[in-house]
C-alpha cells in the first residue's frame, strides 16, 4: 500500500535553491517544521508520508513528514518534517491555498530513481530541463 502525501505551494521562493536555503535556516536535530493554518484531517495517515513542495507549478522536491504538533498559540498546525529537501522529477501542478492530499501512487519518482539518476545534476540545470518538459 503507498502511503499517503501532501502538497504545498513554497510561497514567496522562486527556486528549488530558495527553498532550501528557508528550510535549512530552521532546521534542527534532522527535522524541520512547516507552519500552516490548519491540522489535515487525515493527518494519521500522512506520517511517514510526504510533503511535496510546488516552486513554479511543478512538484520539484518533497520532504518525509515525521509528525505533527500544535504551536503554542494553538492556533496553527506545525508538521515536522525530515530536514533536507528530496528533489523529484519534476511534475506539473497548479497553485492552490493550503494543501491537497496527493495518492503514493501518483507521486513523482525522486531524481535518484527510475532509469536514469539525475540526482548528480546541478538543481538549476534540472530546472531548466523540467521546463523544456525533457526529464
């Protein structure tokens, strides 16, 4: 069975370079947190899971979620995730508000997976590549 993942948009980063410059500056211990307004209502089903960031339109990196918790104020949600971004090939994928549930079999393979690893490829050049529509 494929687990289930998440989506959100990198609000404000206009790269895969810029997102992981954001989340390495709050990282510690091997996780890093993301704060969003709501908890998911399946969020049991989401550990273990990933969440798959949107620079762009395109899936381009995802992060394993390790948990979730409540901020102090208790009037948001922090899902703690692995540190370190995972990039993926590149898949297409309108904006949107919040996040949206993504099935594990609808899930692009990471870079470092499938035929060819294009994970030893310089982030800016798999960019350019993703919007040629070449990987």
């Amino acid at each position: 069975m494929h687990p289930l993942h998440i989506t959100k948009v990198a609000f404000g980063c206009s790269s895969l370079d810029v997102l992981a410059e954001r989340l390495d500056s709050r990282a510690a211990l091997g996780e890093t947190t993301v704060t969003t307004r709501f908890r998911p209502k399946r969020a049991d089903e989401l550990i273990g899971g990933s969440l798959f960031w949107i620079v762009k339109h395109q899936l381009v990196a995802r992060q394993t979620i390790v948990g979730f918790a409540e901020c102090e104020e208790g009037k948001r949600c922090v899902i703690r995730v692995a540190a370190g971004l995972v990039p993926v090939r590149a898949y297409p994928k309108r904006a949107h508000q919040g996040w949206r549930y993504l099935a594990g079999s609808d899930a692009p393979l990471d870079l470092t997976e499938g035929d060819v690893n294009l994970g030893e490829l310089p982030p800016r050049l798999i960019s350019e590549l993703a919007a040629l529509a070449l990987i």
